[in-house]
C-alpha cells in the first residue's frame, strides 16, 4: 500500500486547535497512539498534541474557546496540560528533547524541535504525527518510516534501541504489550536489546509494571506477550513465581508437563471466551503452587497434592508485591484458585449430588466462571484424550444444572440461625450454636435433609439432643 500524503481529521475539534495554533503561530501535530490507531483502523479516544513551542499556552487557549477553563488540568512541572472534551482525553504538551540519568527514568526535559520529539519516542509506529495547522492540516508527517514498519507489523525504535530501552525500560514493557496487542514481531536489535536491558525494570513503580501486565493479559493471545517477557528475562524480575513454573523434571522414566507453558495455554483458552481481567489472573495462578508441590512418588509419578490450597494462600502475597487490589477482587482469583481441581475431581468419580451440591454451595455466584476456567485448563497434546475429558465434564455441567435446579442451593443460607438455636435450647452465645448451624447446613449439602425450615427445624432438635442439650 502506497503512503498517503495527507490523513483526514473529520472530528472540528481538530479544526478548533489548529485555529488556535495559528494564531499563537504554533507549529502543531497530532502525534503518537493516535496517529497510529488512525493508520490501523482502530478506534482511539487519546489524543496527543504536540506544539512546536509552549503546549500549555495552546492548551489554555483551547479551554477558553470550549469554556472548559475550569476543566483543563495543567502539570507544569511536566509541560503538559490536559482537557477531557466529549468522549476525548487531550493532552497538550510541546516539543521537547529528553536525557536520562541511569537511576532513574523521569528524564531531563529542555524545550526542543520536530525531529527532536519524534527522536524521544519509544516506536517509529508512535512517531509519526499529522499536522493540523491550516496551511498544511492533515499532512502525514513520517521522519522514522513508521508507516512502513506499520505495514510490516514490525515494532523498531527510532533510535538506537539500547539507548532508548536503557533512557526509560518502561519502554520495554510497552513493546512486549504492543507485539501481544497488535500481534506486531519486535524487531531483532530491539528484542536483543530488551534482553540486555531486562534489569533496568527494577527501577519502575510496581503500579506501572502491573498497568503493562494486565494489558498484556487482555490481549487477544495473551500468551505471546508472555511468552517475549519470559524470553527476554523481564518476566524473572517482575513475576519470579510465573517463571518457576517453567521446565519439565524427570525421573525413572516419567516426566511431568511443562506448567509454564499449560499455564499459557489454559490463559489463552480461556481468553477466547471471556475478557474479565481477574478470570484471567486466576488462569494465570491456577497452577502458581505446583513447583512447591511437585513431589515424585514411585508407582504415581509426579504429584502435586495440595498445590490448589497453597496457590489459594500465595494469591494475596503476589497481589500486594505487584501492587494489585487487595480487594474483593484478590478474594475472587483466590476463591477460583482453590475451587479449580473440584469440577475436574467430579469426572474421575461417581457424580454425586451431595458433591454437586458442596461445589454449587462453594463456588456461589463464581460458579460459571469457575466451570469455563475448569474447561479452559483441559489440555493435552493427546486429542483423543482432550475429546475424553470433554465429554465426561460436559456431564459434570450437565449434572450442576440439574442439581441447582432441584435444590436451589447456591447462596443459601441454613434456615437456622443463631438466635433460634440459643432461644429454642435456652442456652447464650456458646460453640453448640456453631455445631448445630454447621450440622444443619452439612445435612443439607449432603442430602440427608432437604433446604426446608420445617426439616432444617427437626433436625437441630436432634442435634440439639444429641449434644446434651434440652428443647425450652
């Protein structure tokens, strides 16, 4: 495809900025993401404009033309300003060369030209800019051929990559996240050079290095992504424990899978199907406990008993170290993480509907995302053996739809509580209530009772009675 001299820019408020940068006699461009999103079709609402001169004046000219005045957020320590207008973020700032002190990546900023804004940026993809100046709006402005490592799908940086990735590592990470999003290849000296550069990552805010990740895991085939940072080194500097899963042991024989890699696997599996993030990072921890597990066992092989309960109580470490949110969220892939084994377990044995019912109770209104995790993780290099293991878990889903709709147990409470125990019995608070409420609540789960009050009533009577204590 040939370069196109000129891009259109249909949306006024283009118009309205260049008309400001004309009077103020400023050079100015849109640049960056936005540019590049525009060349790949994608839908973009970041904007970036770069002025040749003082980004800030431009930015409070615009703000007074929008009435927005009391809108625009200005960061002078930076020389940017920013402005949210209709479904936009805009961001002024003006043409500026950077240099880096090797501890750390906030740069030593001096006002610069074109050519020096464009040098400072981490991809020729996101150094091309379109003018919007009357005179010559819409004019591509392409000093690195980003338009054609764009056609390339090649991801190269306008300048020596070993400099750039050493001035600021964050660019490092944004590549890696570019090649997964875009399914773009990093070009060789660049990929060299992350390999390189891979500890200079220490030197980034934990908040920074987990804003990458996540885009990396809700890219379409999060594994690739993955799979650069593992290569180049970055991964053992900011996800140690993802990177002990890797290799494959043997003994007598027998060896197990590669966790590693099934753990991509099952990632991008279950990535076809949903994009909720923390489904995802419980896809990604499912497995997080197996090399602590990994035990061999002479007439079984490798085993790694345990590894659910353990991952389930690695899960709020791993979350505070990368700065995630130590929330119900956190409480969401730990609860998936401990759960994961159980649906699997129900298709090696004899499908109970007490066992049905415990999974239905414990998994709650996470049950469908712990069933589509549950499916994501059957993997296997043997078809036959993967089309096995479909089948059987078709009737383990087949037969939680059956037994939630009998039993209408998810989420129930025991229909007895603490307060009718102690009144019933004539007894104050003491360990008899939590006896009898958990006796009740495992009759139920088991079958022994139906989830009815007037059952639920008879059988802490019994239990009442059976630990000493007599009806008032």
């Amino acid at each position: 495809m040939k370069k196109p001299t000129n891009i259109a820019l249909n949306d006024e408020i283009f118009k309205l900025i260049g008309q400001k940068a004309d009077e103020l006699k400023l050079d100015t461009y849109v640049i960056g993401g936005y540019v590049r999103d525009i060349l790949l079709g994608r839908d973009s609402k970041d904007i970036d404009i770069m002025s040749v001169g003082h980004g800030i004046t431009l930015a409070e000219s615009v703000a007074h033309q929008l009435g927005l005045e009391d809108k625009l957020v200005v960061y002078k320590n930076f020389g940017t300003a920013l402005i949210n207008y209709k479904e936009y973020v805009i961001e002024f700032v003006g043409a500026r060369k950077e240099s880096y002190r090797s501890e750390s990546r906030k740069p030593i900023v001096e006002d610069g030209s074109l050519q020096d804004d464009v040098n400072r940026r981490d991809f020729t993809i996101n150094a091309m800019a379109i003018s919007i100046n009357k005179d010559s709006f819409g004019k591509l402005v392409d000093l690195h051929d980003g338009w054609n490592d764009l056609q390339q799908k090649l991801l190269r940086t306008p300048l020596d990559p070993d400099i750039t990735y050493a001035d600021d590592p964050l660019r490092m990470l944004r590549g890696i996240r570019f090649s997964s999003q875009l399914d773009f290849m990093i070009e060789q000296d660049s990929l060299d050079a992350i390999s390189k550069n891979a500890e200079r990552v220490k030197i980034l805010s934990k908040e920074r290095i987990v804003d990458e990740l996540n885009k990396i895991i809700l890219s379409p085939v999060p594994s690739k992504g993955f799979k650069l940072l593992y290569k180049t080194g970055i991964l053992g500097f900011v996800f140690p424990e993802m990177v002990a899963l890797a290799g494959v042991e043997k003994q007598n024989g027998k060896s197990h899978k590669d966790n590693f890699f099934h753990t991509l696997q099952v990632l991008d599996n279950l990535s076809e199907h949903t994009n909720n993030l923390w489904l995802r990072w419980a896809a990604i921890l499912h497995d997080i406990a197996k090399p602590a597990t990994k035990k061999f066992e002479e007439g079984s092989g490798w085993t790694f008993h345990g590894h659910e309960d353990l991952g389930a109580r690695m899960v709020p470490g791993i979350f505070k170290r990368l700065s995630l949110p130590l929330n119900e969220k956190m409480k969401y892939v730990q609860k998936l993480v401990a759960l994961h084994l159980r649906p699997i377990a129900l298709t090696k044995e004899n499908i109970t509907d007490s066992a049905v019912r415990r999974l239905i109770f414990e998994a709650g209104d996470d049950l469908e995302d712990l069933m589509m995790l549950c499916n994501a993780d059957i993997t296997s290099k043997n078809p036959v053996k993967v089309k096995k293991y479909m089948a059987n878990f078709q009737l383990v889903k087949e037969k939680v739809v059956t037994v939630e709709e009998k039993d209408r147990i998810r989420n129930f409470q025991p229909p007895v509580t603490g307060e009718m125990i102690m009144k019933i019995f004539g007894i104050g608070p003491s360990k008899y209530i939590g006896e009898i409420k958990t006796a009740v609540k495992d009759a139920i789960l088991d079958g022994i009772i139906e989830n009815d009050p007037d059952q639920a009533f008879q059988f802490m009577i019994e239990t009442g009675k059976k630990l000493g204590l007599t009806q008032q």
